[in-house]
C-alpha cells in the first residue's frame, strides 16, 4: 500500500505487522529521550478540516519523535474559508513536495479523493463517518497491551467478546474497530438506539442490541462511543439523562460484563452521558488513558512504514 486510507483495505498479516512494528515506539516513547532521525529530511503535513485534539497532537508528536519537520494545516485558519476547493488545497500540498500527508475531513471519501490527487503516502486521520484506522488500531495495541500485563496475551484476540455502544450511526470508530477486531478474531457486538444503529449492519458480521444490558451480558471488552451530535441529521435523540438511563455505562451496568472486563474510549468523552466518571477512571478497567498512550506509538509506526519507499528502504509487509 502506498496510503492508509482504511482498516478495510488491510490484510490481517497487515494490522498484525503494523501491531508489531508500533512495539518498538512504545518502548522510546516510555523512555528518557523520546527522538529518533529515522525521519530525518521528510516533511509530514497534517492538514485537519475537522477539529481533534488526540489525533492531531499525536500524528504531530509522532512525526517530530521520529525526526521529519512537521507543519500542520487548520482548515480554520487556512484558504479553504476563502472558497478553495478540496482538490485545489491538495494540489497545493503536493506542490510543496510533502513526504506524508495526514488528513482528517468531515466527509466520507474525501481522505481518498485527496490521496488521488497527491504524489506521497496519505494517513487516514478520519474521513466523516466511515474509517478512522489509526484508532482502530491504537486500540488494538492498547487491548493487547492490557491483556499482555494481565498475562492474556496473544497474537489476536480470538474468543474475545466487543461490545461497541453508542452513536454507531456516525462512528468512524466503530466501523474501523468492528473491521480491525474481527480480523483479529474477535466476537463484536453493536448497541445503540433504533434512530443512531445504521441500517444492515448485520451485513458486518456483528450482532446488533438496542438492548445495553443484553448486549453487555459477559462481554470482555465495552467500547464506548459519544452522540456525535455534529453529525445529527434530523435523528431522534434521548435527551442526555434518558440516553444515560439507557446506554450510560455505570458502574452497576459494567457488573453484567465479564467479571475483569476492559473499559474503552476513543475520546472525547462527555462524562455523565455515555459513561460516569467513576467507571471512566477505574484503575483496574478502564485502558482510556492508555489508548492515548498507544496513539503515539501506533502513529509513530504507520509514519515510518508508509515513508519508507521514499526513504528507499523495504516497503512494508
Ligand atoms: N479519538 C479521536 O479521534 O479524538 P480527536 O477527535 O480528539 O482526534
């Protein structure tokens, strides 16, 4: 692959490969001096038309431990408020002979559009509700890390259970989590109400619960997804209190899922609505803060594969 544009278009060998390759950043990440020049000389363009705190900051703080000169583009703040088509902004990028371009857009395909129009490797970095790879797989890295230091590791995570709850209708995380866990061997479960579950998604192999205290019975790993209220398109809602009544993860709830269940979340959380605070911070269960830990290192990873041929080094797997 020249680009990552999805976790659709990876092989499992592939997710895998990048799993192990994250391995490497995960350990200069967590010591004293956290730099490399493996990408010394490149430069990695982060061009955001959507806002991000987790994954801009970490594409950025990926790029910079591995050595290229970042700069990063807000939409906001950039020609695309004076009427600039997409096309014409990706020219332009191309044009300043940018070695990666990362890309987040409110739009579904035009991650790929762009990536047509440009000469580099282009990173998926959220196109609107259809794929967010780099999550899917930070997630996966911070899954395995958490079963590892309970002794649970494994290359995959057959006979594992996930239930992702929430706004499935507009998750790019979930359909990239679904995709990436599944080929991992897992068993995913999909709650959400009636209005937010997409329609035929049975046709991804999961099985759909409007129902949050079935679809949690013995799960071993909850992932949850905020209303993306943004994206709101005439759906009927639950208010924030009667969505919390229902699909809140609670301490009480999270009894129901297997007895050492993992907590997930891809941020940004909205504490109180689609989890209260005591379970969002529970030591023991919830990897949160290490899913961001994770992302870093995983970002770090799909950077230096993806460079590589400009690097004239072996392309990846
Ligand atoms: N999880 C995630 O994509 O967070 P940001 O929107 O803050 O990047």
């Amino acid at each position: 692959h020249r680009d990552l544009l999805g976790i659709g278009l990876l092989a499992r060998h592939e997710i895998l490969y990048l799993l192990e390759e994250a391995e490497q950043w995960v350990a200069l990440n967590r010591g004293a001096a956290k730099h490399t020049d493996r990408l010394a000389g490149l430069t990695v363009i982060n061009a955001f038309f959507e806002n991000s705190t987790r994954t801009l900051l970490s594409f950025e703080i990926a790029g910079k431990r591995l050595g290229a000169d970042v700069v990063n583009m807000h939409a906001a703040q950039s020609s695309v408020k004076k009427g600039e088509t997409l096309i014409d902004t990706a020219i332009t990028l191309n044009a300043m002979r940018a070695d990666a371009i990362v890309i987040r857009h409110g739009s579904s395909g035009a991650v790929a559009l762009i990536a047509d129009q440009v000469d580099c490797p282009v990173l998926n970095a959220g196109d609107g509700s259809h794929e967010h790879p780099t999550q899917a797989l930070l997630d996966a890295l911070a899954l395995r890390h958490a079963l590892g230091d309970r002794g649970q590791a494994g290359d995959d995570f057959t006979g594992r259970t996930i239930t992702i709850c929430g706004d499935v209708l507009h998750s790019r995380v979930a359909r990239s989590n679904i995709l990436c866990m599944q080929a991992l061997g897992a068993t995913v479960r999909v709650c959400a109400p009636p209005s937010l579950m997409p329609v035929g998604i049975e046709g991804m192999g999961v099985e759909p619960f409007h129902d949050f205290d079935r679809a949690l019975a013995g799960t071993d790993v909850v992932m949850m997804l905020r209303l993306q209220t943004e994206r709101m398109n005439g759906q009927f809602v639950p208010s924030a209190r009667e969505y919390h009544h229902l699909y809140g993860l609670t301490a009480r709830r999270l009894a129901q899922a297997a007895p050492d269940a993992l907590v997930m979340h891809p941020g940004p959380m909205n504490r109180g609505v689609e989890i209260d605070s005591d379970v969002a911070d529970m030591i023991d269960r919830s990897i949160i803060t290490r899913q961001v830990e994770m992302g870093v290192a995983m970002r770090m990873a799909c950077l230096d594969v993806l460079t590589r041929r400009r690097r004239r080094v072996e392309g990846w797997a």
